[in-house]
C-alpha cells in the first residue's frame, strides 16, 4: 500500500479579508470616520453628554463604518472565488467569521476615532474623566457596537448567500445599516423615555442581540449551506 497523503493545512485567510474589507470599504470607514469625530468632539464640548447620549450613539457610527465584510463576501460570491474556498475545505462558518472580524476591524478603527475626537474636547473644556467613562465603554459602548455589526454582517452574509448571485439583485447591502441602526437606536428612545432604567435597558438590549446572534451563528450550515457558495456560472 502506497503512503497515506499528507494533511494540507490551510492557510489562514483572516488577514487576508481584513486588509480586502478596509480597501473595499474604505469609503464606508471614511465616511463613518468623519462624522463620529464630528459628533463625538460636539458631545464632548458639552461635558456630561459625551458620557450620557454621546456614548449611547457611538455604535451608530460603529455601524456606518463596519460594511466591508459582507461587502468582500458579496465581490468573492459573484465572482465564484468562494466556490475555490469550499473545494479546498474551507468552512462556511470559517468564511462567516472572517467577515465578521473584517467589519469588526473597521468598526474599531471608527470607535476610536470617535472616543479620541471626544475625549479630548472633554478634557479640553476642563472636565475631568472619572470611573465613569472606562464603565459606559466597556459595558456599553464597545459590547453593543460589536453586537450590532456582527449582527448586521452576520445576515448580510446569510441574505446574499440564500439570494440570487446577479449583480445588483437582491443584494442586502443598502439594508444592512438599517438592521444595524436599529437596535441603537430603540436604546437610545427607550434610555430617553424612561431614564432611569436607562442602564437596565442598555443591558437588556445587549442579552438580546447576543442570544439571536449565538443562535444564528449555530444555524450556519443550514442558513448558508455549501450549495449556495456557488458564482451564476
């Protein structure tokens, strides 16, 4: 009997798609870029509301800048590049992940840009940062922006790969903001409305987006079957 065949390792693709995902949507990051830092130093002039409304609208933004993963996942489709990726034994759950880490890439670099902008025209009116600032970060500002962009790439990846593959048909790209808007946005009217369950609320929304995206994310190989990878060619 012959020797078995050597185990290929495949390579991982994820800086790959990262570096794809920041050129494909650079203007998206822009764009994204330029208004958070114009929103965000606005807030930070007025002291208390960087920390308050400013902090509750940052993942807005997060999602105006985090459309380059689903935006490669939808070039290499119609190009039948993902059809390559499966031959070689790559994973629509490997595929899934790496564009959700793409956008997440891109979300990050408009979060920063965004707490920077104000952050320092906190500090410059003469407020002083207490304990805070690190707590709406880090349990809001950065879990609900991750949230609602993994989300939001999460079904765009599901929508394109279950619709028809023609350019400019069906393609979720315009809606996908939308989805990802939404959630901030029902925070942000709820948080208003009834303010003193404001924190309460935030964390609700965010058990919610986490439990429907773990459940999404457990479906993908019957919401993004191998099948469906394929180019219209």
């Amino acid at each position: 009997m012959g020797a078995p065949a050597p185990t290929v390792v495949l390579p991982s693709l994820l800086g790959v798609t990262v570096r794809r995902a920041m050129i494909v949507g650079r203007i998206s990051v822009l764009v994204g870029g330029g208004m958070v830092a114009i929103y965000s130093a606005g807030f930070g002039f007025g002291g208390a509301l960087f920390l308050s409304i400013g902090a509750v609208v940052l993942p807005i933004f997060a999602v105006s800048g985090g459309l380059g993963g689903a935006m490669v996942f939808t070039n290499d489709r119609m190009k039948g590049v993902l059809e390559y990726l499966v031959a070689y034994g790559v994973s629509p759950r490997r595929i899934l992940m790496n564009a959700i880490l793409a956008s997440l890439a891109q979300a990050t670099v408009v979060l920063l840009i965004g707490v920077a902008a104000g952050t320092t025209t906190y500090l410059i009116s003469g407020n002083t940062l207490t304990w805070r600032f690190p707590e709406v970060m880090l349990l809001y500002t950065f879990p609900m922006s991750y949230l609602t962009v993994s989300l939001m790439t999460t079904v765009g990846v599901f929508w394109t790969s279950l619709s028809s593959p023609r350019t400019g048909m069906n393609s979720p790209l315009g809606v996908l903001p939308l989805l990802g808007v939404a959630p901030t946005a029902a925070v942000l009217v709820l948080a208003l409305t009834f303010s003193a369950y404001a924190q309460q609320i935030a964390l609700a929304a965010e058990l919610v987006l986490a439990v429907v995206l773990v459940n999404l994310l457990l479906r993908t190989n019957r919401l993004m079957p191998t099948d469906r990878m394929l180019s219209s060619a």
